[in-house]
C-alpha cells in the first residue's frame, strides 16, 4: 500500500498533459466541423420550412408535393425513360387487375407534328426560364416554332399577376365573397 500511496504523491513528468501540435490541429478541425454541420443543418431546417410554406401553397390550387415530384422527374428524364415508368406502371396495373390499365393506351406513337411539338418544349422552356438554346436550329421551320414557343412561354413568366394572385390568395385564405372572380383583377 505504501508504494500506491508513493505514486499518487509523485509528480507527473512535465508535459505529460500537452497536446500536440497535430493533436491540437486534428481537435481543432473536428470542433469546427462539428459547429460547421451544426450550422448547416440549421439552415437546412430554414430551408425546409420554406419548402413546406411552398407546398401549402399549393395545396389550396389543387397541386401536391407529389406533382412535384414528378415535374422533377420530368425535367431530369428524357421521354423514352418516362414513357418506359409508364409502361412498367399500366403492366402492373393490368396485373392488378386496376382500371387505370382499361382506361386507355397512352403510349401508342407519338404522332405530335414535329413543329408543334416544337413549338410545346420552346414553350415549356420559356414558362420555366430555361436558357434558350433552341435544339432545332433557326433555319429549319421546327426551330422558328420553338423559338415562337420560348417568346410565348417567356412573356407567360413575365405576366404580372400580382393582382390575380392576391385576389386568390384572399378567397383561399377565405374572403367574405366566396364567389368572386380571383383572376377578374387580372384580366381587366
């Protein structure tokens, strides 16, 4: 026991506690991370409810977060992929004996004329402010159509409803006139 009782009173060696230098960088370097993720999960958490402010707006005009979803996945697959989900999807219907597999056949043949359907992806491109890089090429009469397209969908995104959109964010908040126009404002 006296040998115990010798240890506890001798001293430690000097610098038996320090760090170091690497020691002291590698803790540093974690507390900062930690404080770093700490920060951006906070962050996340901000952006989070605004999605979700974003979302209940939409909800009252009849869109869910699964439209969402799935104007994504339309704008990161190209139609084959899509059209291949869809087929996957009415085959697992008919399985499944749902109606949605009776319904119709949408997949058949595209017979959209090439202009026209010019014309729908210039105008999606510009409702979406999408750069405008015509894929048709100006001197053929599909790309003057896709840019006819980008003209139109870009002066939609340009519209000033303000007046339209407040006058429907009043009915839906649940305005005394529940019979009023929303877009009236607008049009006028």
């Amino acid at each position: 026991m006296a040998s115990r009782a010798a240890k506890k009173d001798t001293p430690a060696p000097a610098g038996h506690n320090v760090q170091s230098e690497a020691d002291m960088f590698k803790e540093q370097r974690f507390l900062n991370a930690v404080r770093q993720i700490k920060d951006f999960k906070s962050e996340i958490g901000e952006a989070m409810g605004e999605i979700n402010e974003v979302y209940k707006s939409l909800k009252p005009l009849g869109f869910t977060k699964g439209d969402v979803k799935w104007a994504f996945e339309l704008e990161e697959k190209d139609a084959g992929a899509v059209i291949s989900t869809m087929q996957r999807r009415i085959k697992i219907a008919k399985m499944m004996g749902h109606g949605v597999a009776r319904q119709f056949d949408m997949f058949d043949e595209d017979r959209t004329p090439l202009e026209d359907r010019a014309y729908e992806e210039g105008l999606a491109a510009g409702k979406m402010r999408k750069d405008a890089n015509n894929p048709y090429g100006m001197d053929s009469p599909a790309g003057q159509r896709w840019q006819t397209g980008m003209n139109d969908g870009t002066a939609f995104a340009n519209m000033d409803l303000s007046d339209a959109m407040t006058a429907a964010d009043e009915l839906i908040k649940g305005s005394d006139d529940g019979d009023a126009d929303p877009f009236a404002a607008a049009a006028e």
